[in-house]
C-alpha cells in the first residue's frame, strides 16, 4: 500500500449475522469491523503468528461507532480501513462499513496501542506495527 491508501474488505451479510428484526446485529458491526482490521495487519505481516512469536500486539483502548443504515441478509458490503493519526503510543484507526448501493452504513473510530503481553503495558510502536496499519509516514 502507499501512503494513507485505505484497505479494502468485502464480506456478505449471513444468517448469523443478524438479529429479530431481521437486519444485522449492532454488535455484529463490532466483530466485522475487527475482522477487516485483522486482514489489513495480517497481509502486511502482523498477524496472530506474529503476536504470538513477538508477546506483542494490538489492544483497543476507545471504540466510537455510529450505525446510519440496516444491513439486510445477503448484502454485499465494504470495509474501508485506515490509520489516521499515531502520536506516541496511541493510534486512531477509522473504518467504513459500505452497503451494496455506495451509501455508508456505519463508521468506526478506534484509539488502539500497542500491548506487551509479557509486561502488561502500552510499549512505542515498532516498525513492524506501523507498517502492519500503514501508518509509517504519519
């Protein structure tokens, strides 16, 4: 990816997914929000392989997500996924969730850092990190 280039994700809306009122579940959002995140980090060559091997990954400190439309069973749908800002040891992260007719369904901001599970605490980010989230040049 180049600079700031968002990734892109596509997934269709399953039975799983939704909720009694026959639209997707609010927290199904949330999950698939997370799946695009993983594929954009695992691509780029930090997935849980990696966390595992390293003891050291992403944990989620803030999420705000705003639901403007229903997704509906059997909707093709987009996630754009882009690291907007990293200062220190915080980053930001904002999602787009896109239906089947280009509108935006929901979007996700995210503040996230980067955690050593060895000594239970928020560590700089590593090259590798900010490459993984396409944030190097931020």
């Amino acid at each position: 990816m180049s600079k700031h280039q968002k990734h892109i994700w596509h997934f269709t809306v399953l039975e799983d997914h939704l909720d009694s009122f026959s639209h997707m579940n609010h927290a199904t959002y949330l999950q698939l929000f997370e799946q695009a995140r993983w594929e954009l980090v695992t691509e780029r060559g930090y997935g849980l392989k990696k966390i595992l091997a390293t003891q050291i990954g992403p944990t989620i400190l803030e999420a705000h997500i705003h639901y403007n439309r229903e997704l509906l069973l059997r909707e093709n749908i987009t996630i754009e996924t882009e690291c907007t800002e990293y200062r220190r040891k915080i980053g930001k992260i904002f999602q787009r969730m896109i239906n089947s007719q280009g509108q935006e369904a929901a979007t996700l901001e995210i503040k996230l850092g980067l955690f050593d599970l060895k000594t239970r605490k928020l560590i700089a980010p590593t090259n590798e990190w900010l490459h993984a989230i396409d944030a190097e040049s931020l």
